[in-house]
C-alpha cells in the first residue's frame, strides 16, 4: 500500500510513516495543501491522511479540489477539528473518513486497511487466461484442472490475480502475506518458487511473469 501523509506538523508526519511502515506501507509527504493537491493529481496512491489545518490551502478544500478533478482515491481526514460541523463540511467535500486528533497508530493502520479492501472489492471470479479463481470460495483452477494450494501460496496467488496485470513488488507481498512480521527475502522465493510448480509448472505458458528489479505479474503477457 502507498499512501500520501498531508501533515504541516513534520513531527506528527515522520512518527505516523515510522509506524505505517512497520507494516509495509509506503508513505510520501506534503506539507502544505499546494503540494498536496499536486502530487495527488499524479496519482499512484491507495489513500491519503489529510490534515485539515494546513499552510495555502486547507484541507477540505483539497479535497474539495481533487474530488472536483475526478480524484477518487480514498481520503481519510486526521484533525483537531471535532465539531459535527467540521465533520459535516468535510464529508460534504468527499471525505471517505474522519479522525480526529490525538488517534492511536494501530486505529489508523486498521481504518486505512478498511479504506484499501472498499477501494478493491471482492469480485466472485477472476479470470487470468485459463486460469480461475473464486475468492469467496477459496480454490482456483487452471485449464480447467483444480490446484492444490497451501494458504501462503493461496494469499500470494490471490494477490498477484487482484492486481493483474500490473506488477506487484516482493516488498508488497510480504507485507500482504506477513502483515505483523518481518520476512527473509529467501524465505518468500521459497513461497514463490512453490506457488510456480503449482501454476505454471503442469502447464505449457508461464503466467507468473517476473520483472526483474520490480517485482512480479500475473499476466499471459510476455514481461
């Protein structure tokens, strides 16, 4: 997950990504609401943690300016504001979430995670070539052949079949996988190295691609 934190009080910003990157989430920064604004305009974030009291331009209006260039990416507000007029204004300005100020880290971690899994739902079948997945029912199959999955290979498989085509980095496994621990790099390519002589193995065409330096796709298509 690659989340922007807008926060002028850098203190509160360096303790808040210290915390979110125990977990693997990648976190950029802004510091007033012009910046903000421009780097969200770029794109490529799950989420954003949007003070209100910023520097140029506050915070509801940078969700109100976003909102109105077609932004969809989850907004959740962290403030001291805590009046129901405040929350009121900034849900009307396209908040997804509201906090206020002081919020305790693992509170935050879990209300992003809820942000990420409304922004990517659950779909009944995933189709990738001749390979089939059905979350809800936890099994996959391929040419029409059932696979033998154990959990880990499971999760990463589900993974890599929810962000396909699009490469998705080792870091960003682990982290999916192994939320609350820190894992080997040897001890994921075993993980991978399994999930392929299930997948790909049997099968004429690969379709667990590898980029190196990147990561890895699930994709028909040649890296």
């Amino acid at each position: 997950m690659r989340i922007l934190i807008v926060e002028d009080d850098r203190d509160l910003a360096l303790a808040m990504s210290e915390y979110l990157e125990l977990h693997r989430i990648e976190c950029d920064f802004a510091y007033n609401g012009t910046s903000a604004i421009n780097l969200a305009l770029q794109g490529g974030y799950d989420s954003l943690i949007l003070d209100n009291m910023l520097p140029r331009v506050t915070g509801i209006e940078v969700c109100r300016q976003l909102r109105a260039e077609g932004v969809d990416t989850p907004i959740l507000m962290l403030t001291a504001c805590d009046t129901d007029a405040d929350q009121l204004e900034g849900f009307g300005a396209g908040l997804d979430d509201y906090v206020t100020k002081p919020c305790a880290m693992p509170l935050l971690l879990a209300r992003l995670k809820a942000l990420y899994r409304r922004q990517h739902p659950e779909r009944d079948c995933l189709q990738i070539a001749d390979l089939t997945i059905y979350p809800r029912e936890h099994r996959a199959s391929r040419g029409g052949y059932p696979l033998k999955l154990a959990p880990t290979s499971w999760r990463i498989l589900l993974l890599l079949a929810r962000r396909s085509p699009a490469v998705v980095s080792k870091a960003e496994i682990a982290q999916h996988v192994w939320p609350d621990d820190e894992v080997e790099e040897g001890t994921l390519n075993v993980h991978l190295h399994q999930l392929r002589k299930i997948v790909d193995k049997p099968f004429e065409r690969p379709l667990i691609q590898t980029h190196v330096g990147v990561g890895l796709a699930l994709t028909a298509e040649a890296p």
